[in-house]
C-alpha cells in the first residue's frame, strides 16, 4: 500500500513538473508572438511611410483611439492575425516610437541621450515594457554602470553594444555609443571584496576575474617557445586537423592562443549552462581573433565555430536586443564554413574522409537561423529552415542499443557518439573508424614526442655553443627544427657568450686536435682563427667550419683562449638569464594560472562536435510551439 502510494505520489509530481514545463514553453511562446507580430508591423509601417507618433495616431502624446483601430482592422485582415492582438502590438510599437521620438526632441536640446537597456531575464519587472536610461554621452561607462545600479540594484555588471565588451573606463561617445542605441546588461559572478578592491585601486578597471585568470595563463603559454621540457614546462602549438604545426607570424600566434584558450574556456562554461560568464570569454575570444589575418580565419573553422557559439549564449539568455548583432554573426558563420568545408564539404571530406560530426554545427546554425527569421517576422522562412533543421536533427539522433554496445566493449561514451555520427550510425564502420582514430593519435603522439626530444637536444647543443635557450629555440621556429640552419641564422644575427676556460680547455684537450685543425684549415686559414673557431663550437669540425665560412674571421675576443675578465660582461636581465638555461623557478601563481588554463583544454580534438543535442531538442520544441500558436492565432 505504501508502495502505491509513493509510485501515485511520483506520478503526480512528474505530471506537474510537465505542466509547469508546458506553462514556461506557453509564456515563451506567447512573448514570442507578440514580438513575432510587432517585427511584422514594423515592416508593413515603413513600407506605407506611416508615422505612429505623429496625428492621426498620436495627439498630445495621446493615442488616436479611433484612427488606432482602424488601422489595427485594416492590418489584421493583412495579417491574418485577430484585431485585438494586431491593436495591443500597435498600441506597444506606438509607445516606442512615442519615446523615441520624445528622446530624440531632449537629446537635440539637452544632448541627453537614451540608451535602451536588455536586462537580464529576472531583472525585467514588465517584459512588454522597454527599459530605457537618459544619460549624457560625455560620461564614462563606469557612471552608467553606478546609475543601473541605484535603479535596478545590479551591482556586477558589463556592458554590450552590437557584440562587443564595453570598458568601463572610457566614455560613452569614446566606444562609439549613440543615442538610441541597445546595450546589453551582463550580469557577472561577485569577486570576493579585497580582489575587487585591488582591482579597483592598481588595475582601475572591472573585469571578473575569470576572464582576467584565462588570459593571463594564455598570455604565458603564448610566450613559452618550448624551449623547456614540456613535460614540466608545456607550451602550446597550433596545429592542423592532421596534427601538423602551423607557420603563423608570433605577433598573430599570441592573439591565436589568446583567441583559442578563450573560447575553449567559454565552451565549458557553456556546458555548465553559465552562459552569461561564458558570454564574456567568448566575445574576448572574438577580440583577440580580430588581430588574425583574415585569410587564417577562412581556412579554419574556429572562427564560424565561435560565431555560432555567442548567439548561443544570446539565445540562452534571451537577449533579443542583439537580433541584428546575431544575423550578421551567422552570415559570417555561413561564410567561413563554406570557405573552410567547401560548398558539398568537398574540402572537409577530403581532410577526414567523412562529414557526419561536423552537420551537428549545421544543426545548430539552422535552428538559430529559424529563430532569428521569426523574430524578424518572417514566419514562412523560419519554418522551413525549422522542417531542415529538424530533418537533421533525426539523421543525428544516435541509437542508444549501439552506443550502449560500443561503450560495453571499452570505448568512451565520446568516442561512440562521434564514431557512430562518423560513420552515419553504422557500428561496424564506428568500430574500425575509432579504432583508426586512436592509431592516428598515438602515432602523432609519438612523432611529437620524438620532435620534442630532438628540439631539446638540438637546443642543448645551441646553449652549449654559447646561445642563450631563448635565442636557440627562436632559430629553430624560424627553421622548422633544422639545427645547421638554425646555426646559421644565429651566426648572423647572434653573438654567443665568450667561451669559458673550461670550454677552451677541452678543446685544446682534445687528444685528436691537430687533425681537425688541418680538416678545418682546408681553405689556407690561420691556425688560430682555425683554433678559436673549434673552441667555440667545443670541438666539432663541421660547425666550425660553417663559423669560418660565414664570417670570415672571428672577434678578436674569441681568438684569445683566455677566460674573459668577469668585469667585461654586462648583467643578464631576469629573462635573459631564464633563457640561457638558468635555473630561475617559475611564479608559483604563474605555475597555478597555467594549471588552471589547461584544464579547460578538451583532452579529444573533436570534443567541440560532440554534443548530445538536449539543448537542440528543446529548442527545436520552443520554436514549433511559437509557431504553432502563430498559426492558430492567424487562422
């Protein structure tokens, strides 16, 4: 009995918990169609030149009540939309351009300009009323961040005009701010008060300290050129989707990285559905990925990827202000991938030999495309780019038996989902594909560990010819790792530490001396430049022989096999000390920032495209229920 009880009593919280769920979805929906007609209003008014805050329509700032429905009739019947539901839209959009009108008489008089305001969602008191701030524009985004919170009590906040972070420390009118203009409100996790307050007093500037970490611990990585052992020391490279290390200039590798770590820690914050921190890192990442050349980010997808991520995070936080910003963030999105895939994915299936797991990035972009079609009032638009979204949506939707069967024979839940989207559902082919997949990946781990160790080793022979770590592992960037090269370069541009008396004795030790010095004065030169040069390259015969073919003679300082005076030297700075093979420990903070960073770093290359599409299923239901109920207002 007491068994019957409890399975009735679960049975009913589960059915309010859908009724609930259906009441939210019913709201939405409802919000929704308000702003889905009001878009269409909006259209039809600029098509006929009808001004609403203008008589007949608005008398003294008074509606024209009688003019009102009229028109409301007239549009109805247009629309296919019920009279009252047209007129309750109108009287809204006449309200706005009411306002607007009023703010713009103030601003010719007063320069006092009205921003509107997209708070986030708990903080919107009427969501049929627009929230609006007068503000001067000679003032600094710190004062208007002070005036939102004396008049909504939102203390940690930032600012976003059309995408982009506003600093609170410049004016208004400085980053471009225009009366009229949208900003979104961001509300921020509260850093603890004495890091707010040193932040305030050294830094005079609010940025949460998410962000701040995440680039500071890129900002090392980027610097480090593994000339360490990247066993204690990592340092990252940018590869291909093969593995390969691409050649990009330093300047743009640093902004790269920066770009790169940003997103990837604004993609686990998405995971953890903090979309508003998250939103901060992405559009950080968006900044750094603007000082990349413009070719580099067509022939990757990291950029569109990104793209797509920030109108994410806009539609999780219903943050319709930024319709425009999101339109043509998907356009650009459009572009790369069409650039960087080929128009039939021609490029993509040529690099990995299959498409299945990138068309969840398509999923993704035609359910945003049908959501901003129907805000934008264009229902037929949106609906047919919901009908291919939902097509894709089944073709993805993987069969929980095979995932099931794959994981019972060791694979991870990741590896089967991507492998079984790979291969199109078919387990046979899932197998062999990962399988294939994790060769690939040890086989590229070993190269890159036999890279790493001959780049030390041909490091360590540079530094013991006198170059700093710095210096060698510069000139093996600049050589792909051809040591005798990379020599060449230093010879030209570098000159190393005057040998030590320990050096010089080795070599003048060298039991087999006087045969190097013969094979090295094949071209009749002086016995001591001959001498000096095999001192310098500690006896190697063939270096010493590039010293003297490139540049003819040595310093006279090196032609001396006496220690040099200690007086002569100049003090090595902190790096230069660090980068000539010093043992100087790193900042334990610096050591922790990193750690931290590479957390966010997804341990499988194609952890971007595995998703297990709940949160596309619940939009793909959000956008049928707006347009059914658009459907079953307008019949």
């Amino acid at each position: 009995m007491d068994i019957a009880l409890l399975k009735e009593e679960y049975n009913c919280n589960k059915r309010k918990q859908m009724l609930q769920t259906r009441v939210v979805l019913f709201k939405k929906a409802v919000e929704m169609a308000e702003e889905h007609i009001q878009a269409k209003l909006k259209t039809l008014l600029k098509q006929q030149k009808i001004q609403l805050w203008n008589p007949p329509f608005t008398t003294d700032y008074e509606a024209g009540q009688q003019s009102m429905k009229e028109l409301a009739s007239t549009y109805a019947s247009l629309l296919g939309f019920s009279v009252s539901d047209v007129e309750s839209a109108l009287v809204s959009v006449r309200s706005q351009a009411v306002k607007r009108g009023a703010g713009n008489n103030a601003y010719k008089e007063t320069c006092v300009a009205t921003l509107e305001l997209n708070l986030p969602k708990v903080f919107r008191k009427d969501t049929k009323r627009n929230n609006y701030l007068e503000t001067k524009l000679d003032i600094t985004v710190k004062e208007v961040m002070n005036e939102i919170y004396e008049k909504y009590g939102l203390k940690y906040i930032k600012l976003i005009l059309n995408g982009k972070i506003l600093n609170p420390d410049k004016r208004l009118d400085e980053q471009n701010v225009k009366h009229n203009d949208m900003v979104m409100v961001l509300k921020v996790s509260e850093p603890e008060r004495k890091q707010l307050m040193k932040e305030e007093e050294e830094k005079k500037r609010s940025q949460n300290e998410s962000v701040k970490r995440t680039e500071k611990g890129f900002q090392i990585l980027s610097e480090r050129d593994g000339s360490d052992d990247p066993e204690t020391t990592p340092f990252l490279e940018i590869a291909d989707q093969k593995g390969n290390p691409l050649k990009i200039p330093s300047s743009e590798k640093k902004a790269l990285i920066l770009a790169m770590g940003f997103h990837e820690k604004g993609r686990a914050l998405m995971k953890r559905k903090e979309y508003d921190v998250a939103l901060c890192h992405l559009l950080e990442a968006n900044d750094q990925f603007g000082k990349c050349d413009s070719t580099l980010l067509n022939t990757v997808d990291n950029y569109a990827v990104l793209q797509l991520d920030i109108v994410w995070c806009y539609r999780a936080l219903e943050a319709l202000s930024c319709l425009d910003d999101g339109k043509q963030r998907l356009q650009k999105a459009e572009q790369c991938f069409l650039k960087c895939y080929g128009e039939q994915h021609e490029r993509l299936r040529l690099i990995k030999g299959n498409t299945g797991c990138e068309e969840v990035l398509f999923l993704r972009l035609y359910l945003l495309q049908s959501l901003l079609s129907y805000l934008d009032g264009k229902e037929k638009q949106a609906a047919q780019t919901l009908t291919k979204a939902e097509d894709l949506y089944h073709r993805l939707c993987l069969d929980p038996g095979k995932m099931t069967q794959l994981m019972s024979l060791g694979y991870t839940e990741q590896e089967a989902r991507l492998g079984l989207r790979a291969c199109h559902g078919n387990m046979d082919d899932a197998v062999l594909h990962i399988n294939q997949r994790r060769m690939e990946k040890e086989e590229m781990k070993q190269r890159e560990r036999e890279k790493r160790r001959r780049r030390l080793e041909a490091i360590d022979t540079l530094v013991q010819l006198g170059y700093s770590k710095k210096d060698a592992a510069k000139a093996l960037n600049q050589t792909d790792g051809d040591m005798d090269r990379a020599f060449v370069i230093l010879l030209d541009t570098c000159r190393p530490s005057v040998a030590t008396s320990n050096n010089s004795g080795t070599a003048d030790s060298d039991p087999d001396r006087e045969a190097k010095i013969l094979q090295v004065r094949g071209g009749c030169v002086h016995t001591e430049v001959v001498e000096a040069a095999l001192r310098q390259t500690r006896g190697n015969v063939q270096l010493a022989s590039q010293v003297i073919l490139n540049q003819g003679s040595l310093p006279p300082e090196l032609l001396s096999p006496s220690p040099p005076s200690s007086l002569s030297e100049e003090p090595s700075t902190s790096s230069e000390s660090a980068g000539s093979g010093g043992s100087t420990e790193e900042d334990p903070l610096d050591v922790d920032l990193v750690k931290k960073v590479l957390e966010d770093i997804p341990k499988h290359e194609e952890d971007y495209l595995d998703l297990t599409l709940e949160e596309e299923s619940e939009v793909i239901a959000q956008m049928k229920s707006y347009l059914e109920l658009y459907y079953a207002s307008s019949s």
